[in-house]
C-alpha cells in the first residue's frame, strides 16, 4: 500500500523522486527495527437530503 501511493506521489510531480525514496528508506529502517506502525484511513460519509 505504502510503496503504490509513493508511486502516485511521484506520477502526480508533487513530490521528487528523491523525497519519496527518502521516505521509503526511513519505512524500510523502521520495518526492520520492528518499530513501523502504519495506520490506512477510513472515512464515513454521511449525506442528507
């Protein structure tokens, strides 16, 4: 999940392939120190008429 949204990071040009293989780098540390928690979103949406 992680390594797709960084490969939508980079195609959107907002962020530097330089930066997302930072931020991939650091995950990658953590993960193999076991201190890596990753937390996916949920949203509600609630509508009214």
């Amino acid at each position: 999940m992680i390594k797709n949204m960084a490969g939508y990071a980079q195609g959107s040009g907002q962020m530097s392939a330089a930066g997302i293989e930072e931020i991939l780098s650091t995950i990658e540390h953590a993960l193999s120190e076991g201190s890596y928690l990753a937390l996916a979103p949920q949203f509600v949406v609630t509508a009214t008429r």
